[in-house]
C-alpha cells in the first residue's frame, strides 16, 4: 500500500518533543437525536488510581486529575438540556483510567454519532486495501462505470480525504437506496475537477459506501460487521435503513462501549485482542494528513475543527515537527468526540448527542476534550 507522508515514523522519532495539546474536534450531518431534555445530573464517576496487572509500568493518576474534565462534562451536557452524557478515557489494553457518566448516557446507550460515522466507513474500506482488492489511488470507475465520464478520474483517496469535486446531493438525507443515491451523485455536476480542492462534505462517503458494496459483494452494513464491527465486538452498533439504505456518511448508532473498541484498535495501529483487522500502513494512511498540498484555511468544517489538516475519515489534531500525528479524532455535528492520543497511549470519547449543530455542539465538546488530554499529563 501506498506511503503517506507524516507517518508513524516522524511520530515516534519526535514524540518526546511534541506540543501536545493543540485544540480539536470534527464535524458532520445530524441524524436522529435524542429529545434535548434537561434533567437533574445523575451522576457515575470512577477512576482508577492503581493500573492493571501487566508486565509494563503504567502511570498512575491522583483521584482528582479528572476534576476540571468532570467540571467540565457536566457544564456541557445541562448547558446544550441534554438528557445525558459521558467522558471516558482508556488504555491501549481496553483497561477504563476515567469515566463519568451524566443523567441518562452510560456506555451502552445507543447514540447517533454524525460524521464519526466516517472513520467507521474509512477503515472498512482499508480492509479491501488490505487485500489488494483496490488502491487508494485507482479509478473508481472499474468497479463503479457511472464515473466513466470523470477527467481526471475520482479515485478512493480523494473521496476518503474530500478532495474528490463530488459535490452533496440531497439524496443523502434518505429515502433512496445508497446504490441509487450513488448514481444521482455520479451524475450531478463537480464543486471542481478531481484533485484539484479540498471540501469537506458527505455525499463522497456515500459513494464510498457503495464502493465498499461492490468490492464486498453484500450490502454496506452487513461488509462492515464482517470487516470492522464483527471482529471488534462491537456488537450494538447499527445501520439505520439498512440493507439498502445504510448511510456511510453520517448514519451509524453506536455505544461508547462499542467506539471505544474501535478507538483501541486504531491506537494498537489495527490490533484488536490478538487479531490484526488493519495492517500498520493502513491505520497510518488513515490517520495521517493527506491534504496537506491543498488551502484548506477558507473551508466551512475547517473553520468549525479548528484543524487545517484531514486524514482518510478523520482529523488529525495534533502533529509534531515532522508532520506526524500524535492526536487523532473522528468527531462528527452530534458533538460525539472520539480521539486517539499516541503520545500518551490513550484513547477517549465524549459521548453525547447534541442536534443544537455542528458550529455549536463541536467546539463544547472540543473543550472538554482537550481538558482531559491534558489531565493525562499532569
């Protein structure tokens, strides 16, 4: 598979020297929200102040290094009325260092997670890399023929970073079969020739999503639990309007539980319990930045992250010297905030669903999310 630049190896080379703590978040469409009621918090706090049984020393933390990242949750979730909603930090073995859980959202609770939809979609599509089914650099239209007519052609990566021109059509607000919807968006004109620009937006995701379809020779949900969700047990995660019209864009529901699984996984660069689900060079292809040859200062979702840079699916929030990622997230407009933290060998999630919008519902999540990166190096 194809090298990107800014990869693991600038990472660990310059780790000890990374400013680590610049601010982060994502952006995406809404989907279905929970009603935004406010409620008296019904608090859950834990953390652990003694590490796991494991042959490596690991840090310990002080009952209140979390304080301000609790303050903090709690303010965000009775600021936006809504029913509930938690902060939770993890190790690379799955071992939980903090957690709180506010009023109605525990680490079961199904939530409507926006454009962290994405990253999900992302490494799906890795797994076909994998193989050699694919690169991230052929024609599309060998496997989808409706982007015949496309010159230059759209390939894989540009669709994966929004550099592709395939412009958001209004079939991605439902109703239309991803195969059908795919069609309509092939036909509809370019924002701008193939590569030339950068735009974040959804519809590149849904043809991604119907790419995956081909390539896996099933629907969109079912490829994903085979490739991604199986493996990883993430056993609650859904795909509403599935078989036929699973949004790969912004359409997943899911758990922190079950995203944490997955955040583990990308911080073990594609290991999960013994089992590889994505080499190495795939997880640095999606982690690193991608479109650091284009201006991406002027676009709409860059100015609500906050984060000039994007990899394949997510933001890459932090880099070192070298370009390197240290911090990762895949957050999307519900304010759901997962990130993956290389430099201190942590994972963690904001779990909330917040239809207030992305302008609105990202930066409070950002907030609480820097908070606790930060605490993990006090």
């Amino acid at each position: 598979m194809k090298s990107t630049a800014g990869s693991f190896g600038g990472l660990w080379v310059a780790l000890a020297c990374v400013a680590l703590f610049a601010a982060s978040c994502g952006n995406g469409d809404a989907a279905d929200a929970n009603p935004s009621t406010s409620v008296d918090a019904i608090e859950s706090t834990t953390t652990t102040t003694t590490p796991p049984t494991t042959a490596t020393s690991l840090k310990v933390y002080a009952p209140t290094a979390f304080n301000q990242t609790d303050a903090l949750m709690v303010e965000r979730v009775n600021s936006a009325g809504l029913s509930g909603g938690m902060v939770r930090v993890g190790r690379a073995d799955g071992s939980v260092i903090h957690e709180k859980s506010i009023g109605a959202v525990r680490g079961s609770t199904s939530l409507s997670v926006a454009s962290s939809t994405k990253w999900l979609t992302a490494a799906t599509f890795m797994t076909f890399v994998d193989q050699g089914t694919i690169t991230l650099d052929d024609n599309i239209a060998k496997w989808l023929p409706e982007f015949s007519n496309d010159d230059p052609p759209v390939t894989a990566r540009q669709l994966l970073s929004h550099t592709s021109g395939v412009r958001d059509n209004k079939c991605q607000a439902g109703g239309m079969s991803l195969s059908a919807c795919v069609k309509a968006i092939a036909s509809s004109a370019r924002q701008f020739p193939a590569g030339s620009k950068f735009s974040y937006g959804n519809s590149d995701f849904l043809v991604i999503g119907r790419l995956v379809e081909v390539l896996g020779g099933a629907d969109f949900a079912t490829i994903v639990n085979q490739r991604i969700t199986g493996p990883l047990q993430m056993n609650a995660t859904t795909w509403p309007g599935a078989p036929s019209m699973a949004n790969a864009a912004f359409g997943v529901r899911v758990t922190v539980d079950d995203y944490g699984r997955f955040l583990q996984m990308v911080l073990n660069r594609g290991e999960a319990n013994g089992t590889r689900v994505l080499s190495v060079e795939a997880v640095d292809a999606l982690i690193s930045n991608q479109v650091s040859a284009y201006d991406t200062s002027n676009d709409f979702s860059v100015g609500i992250t906050k984060i000039p840079r994007y990899g394949l699916g997510g933001w890459p929030d932090v880099v070192n010297e070298f370009g390197g990622t240290v911090v990762v997230s895949g957050n999307g407009a519900m304010g759901f905030y997962p990130w993956v933290d290389y430099a201190t060998n942590t994972w963690g999630i904001i779990g909330v669903q917040d239809a207030r919008g992305a302008q609105v519902a990202v930066p409070a999540s950002q907030k609480v999310a820097v908070e606790a990166r930060n605490a993990l190096s006090r």
